[in-house]
C-alpha cells in the first residue's frame, strides 16, 4: 500500500471537521435574535402565542448550541497537533483574537444560557429577557472574533514577519483587516437568512398538516418577513464582498469565473466544466459580458485569469467554481421565495397558499448548503495559501504528524460525528414532531411567578 499522504489527509480533517462545526453556529447566531424578537414581543402584547413560540425554539436552540460547543472544541487541538508550523508563525497574531472569543464570547453565553433556559421561575420578566438579549449579543461577538482571525488570514494586516513569526504592529489594523468588515455582515446575515428558512419551514410543515395553526401562523410570518428582508440585502453584501475580493484576492475571483485569461469583456458562465490540467473550460454556457458587468460594472471591463499566476499557485478550480454557483442559484432562490411570500400576503393568502408552504417546507435546509459553499469558495480560493500570499500550506503542516496517525483520527471523527449529528437529528425530529405547547393547555396551566411579576425571592415552586 502506497504511504498516506499526511498534509492532504490533514487537509481533509480539518475540511471535515469546520464544516460539520459551521452548521450549528449559523443556526444559533440566528436563532438567538429570533428569541429575543419572540420574547419581546410576549413581553409587549401579552399574547400567550409568542411565548410559546420561544419556549419550543429555545429547546432548539439548547441543542444546536451544545452540538456547536462539542464539535468546535476538537478544532483548536488540530491547530497545535497537525498545523503547529501555522500555530508557531501566526500565533502572536492568531492567538490572541481567538482568546478573546472565549473571554468574551463564550464566557457571556454560557453565564446567562442557564437563566435563559431555566430562569423562568427564577427572575423577573426583565432579567430573562436581558438574559436572551446577552446570549444574542454574544453569539455576535463570537462571529466577530473568528470572522477577524479568519479574514486576517485571507487579508493579512498589521504585523510584520520577524525571525519566523508574525509581530504585531498595529492591532486594529489586525482586526479591522481589509476582508473584515464584508465578510462579517455577510457571514451574519448569512445566520440570520438561514435560520429564517427553518424558521418559516417547520411553520409551513405544521400550517400544511394542520398543527399549532395559531403559532405557526406567526412564526411562518415572521419567518418569511426575515427571507424578504435578508435575502436580497445578501446579495447586495454578496456583491460587495465579491469586489472586495476582486482588489485583494484576484485569483481567487478567477477561479469563482471560471477565466483563464485576463481580459475585457468577459462572460458569466452558467455552466462550464473547467479543465485545470488543460487551463481551459469544456462546455461553456455563459451570459456575455456578464462576468465584466457584475465585476466592474462596465461590459468591457478587465477580469483577471487563472494564467496570471503558476498552475502551482492556483486554488482548485472546480471546487470553487461551483460551490460559488450553488450559493448565488441558493441566493436567488430565497429572493423568490420571500417575494412569493410578499405577494401573498399582499393579496391575503400567506397561509393558504400550499405551494408557497411546500416550497418553504423544501428551503429548509437549504441556507446550510448555500452557507457551507460559501465557505468552500472562501477557504478552497485561498489555497495555496494559510495566510494569503505569504504562507503556504505546505509550510504550515506539522513535520512529525505521520499520515497513519492523521487517517486513524479521520475515520474516527468520521465514526463520532455521525453518531452525534445522527443523534442530533433524531432529537431535533422528535422536538419537530412534539411541535409547540398547544395553546389551549397553556391557557389553563398555572403561569410562571415571575411572568406574573412576583419578586424572585417569592416564588414557590411547583409541586
């Protein structure tokens, strides 16, 4: 048997292991501020509905978020064991932003998760709601705090090489680095448009089988109302990313355009098979002068090429190319559905309109997709880079890690991770299928003292 090669196979792991991770961030970002807009809305009105609503979607909420801290852990052990080179070089720069998500970030959410899910009979309306809103903020400083490590590493800013590590210079030009501020509003928005399709999916999928129709009727609208909203405000921030991208990392929008030479005029290729070996595409169908027009907003306007730099120094087309198709088609795909959404409300017939419902139903999943091909164009169209332009990753593995020891921990995460995602999935249906408290029964049960307003050192517990 021919000896593993050990950089690709820790490539592989940590591709593996991020993109399982994503998932469950994307959905508590998200998540969190729909709860806050729940319970606030409870707290306003008093309308028994909202606070049902919020009390099914924290159970999802709790469990994506332990999911999302079991999964995430094991990342940071692959930096020191399989990429230590990156870890020793990176590290006074790295090392610190990724400090300060625990210290703030995590600290946060975990100190108020316990009185979010369990402080209802505890404290005071005021205080469980501040608490909502404290987790939400701190899934947000989460994402700012990876999102400015991981685009210092596409967009490196404010340190300097010395003696074979990076020293800081300037530490908000380190955070605020030239990707930042883009990929930050269009990884959030990202979050918040995909919880907004589970959201308005499992409504519709009650609204369809006739279930909780008070609730779901207003969790499908709110849903929906966040698809109209967020999805063409992420193409807007899809765009201009993309520009971004173009000024600092040229190559990598020649990959996503499948253009091999630099020059005006060029197409926007629907389809296309592109050849890297040949430096070529098989069996185009292209817009013409699309690919100009979208990037430089002139029919003529110069896109770079693949040919500007050696085969060496080129990401892996195809992965790119398509990935980047399958989340703008995704993108424009949820435009439509939240103007279907727009136009049936306007007309009255939001929920009674069955193939709009079958169409969120099928979207529900889909924000993850659209999601984790964002991320494979990003990650995949900085190879061959670590730090772009600078570090590659070739030189970033760790020397002594043998490809024996990298394949025995793949197949084992392999093995882990599908039997937690598996579980995961089997409790999340279950929750799904349990739905919501039925109103009725919640109109007659006893509510919480401190909904009522009692002072927390009244509350009896129930018996």
């Amino acid at each position: 048997m021919p000896p593993f090669d050990a950089e690709i196979l820790a490539r592989l792991q940590f591709a593996f292991t991020v993109s399982f991770h994503i998932l469950f961030p994307t959905l508590t970002i998200g998540l969190a501020g729909f709860l806050v807009f729940f319970e606030a809305r409870y707290l306003r009105s008093h309308d028994e509905a909202w606070l049902v609503l919020y009390r099914f979607w924290v159970k999802i909420f709790a469990l994506t978020f332990g999911m999302g801290v079991v999964s995430g852990l094991v990342l940071s052990y692959q930096f020191g064991t399989n990429w230590s080179e990156w870890s020793r070089v990176t590290g006074p720069a790295l090392g610190p932003l990724i400090g300060f998500e625990v210290l703030t970030a995590f600290f946060l959410e975990a100190g108020f998760l316990g009185i979010m899910l369990f402080g209802w009979q505890k404290v005071g309306p005021r205080l469980h709601f501040l608490a909502t809103c404290l987790v939400a903020i701190g899934t947000a400083i989460s994402a700012f705090w990876i999102l400015a490590a991981n685009s210092w590493m596409q967009t490196p800013a404010g340190a300097t090489i010395i003696e074979g590590q990076y020293v800081v210079d300037d530490w908000l030009a380190v955070i605020f680095n030239p990707s930042f501020p883009w990929r930050l509003l269009h990884m959030t928005t990202a979050s918040y448009l995909t919880t907004a399709l589970v959201v308005s999916g499992i409504s519709a999928f009650y609204l369809l089988n006739g279930s909780n129709r008070e609730v779901a009727r207003r969790a499908f609208s709110a849903g929906m109302w966040g698809v109209l909203v967020l999805a063409p405000l992420q193409i807007f921030l899809g765009d201009q990313h993309g520009l971004n991208t173009l000024e600092h990392q040229p190559i990598k929008v020649a990959a996503m355009e499948g253009n091999w030479e630099t020059r005006g005029g060029v197409p926007f290729h629907i389809f296309a098979m592109p050849d890297q070996k040949e430096q070529r595409n098989r069996l185009e169908i292209s817009i013409p002068y699309g690919s100009s027009l979208i990037l430089r907003h002139d029919p003529d306007g110069v896109v770079p090429g693949l040919k500007d730099v050696p085969v060496e120094d080129q990401p892996p087309v195809g992965i790119v190319f398509w990935s980047f198709r399958i989340m703008v088609g995704l993108g424009f795909l949820f435009l439509a559905l939240g103007l279907w959404g727009a136009w049936a409300r306007w007309r009255g017939t939001l929920y009674e309109a069955t193939w709009l419902k079958r169409l969120a139903v099928l979207l529900t999943p889909a924000g993850f997709v659209a999601t984790l091909a964002g991320w494979f164009v990003t990650e995949v169209g900085r190879q061959p880079y670590t730090v772009y332009g600078v570090m590659r990753t070739e030189d970033s593995f760790s020397p002594s890690v043998t490809g024996a020891s990298i394949a025995t921990t793949l197949v084992l995460f392999l093995i882990v991770y599908g039997g937690l995602f598996g579980a995961y999935l089997y409790y999340l249906t279950k929750l799904v299928r349990r739905g919501p408290d039925p109103l009725t029964a919640r109109e007659t049960e006893a509510k919480p003292e401190a909904i009522r307003g009692a002072r927390p050192g009244l509350v009896v517990p129930a018996e």
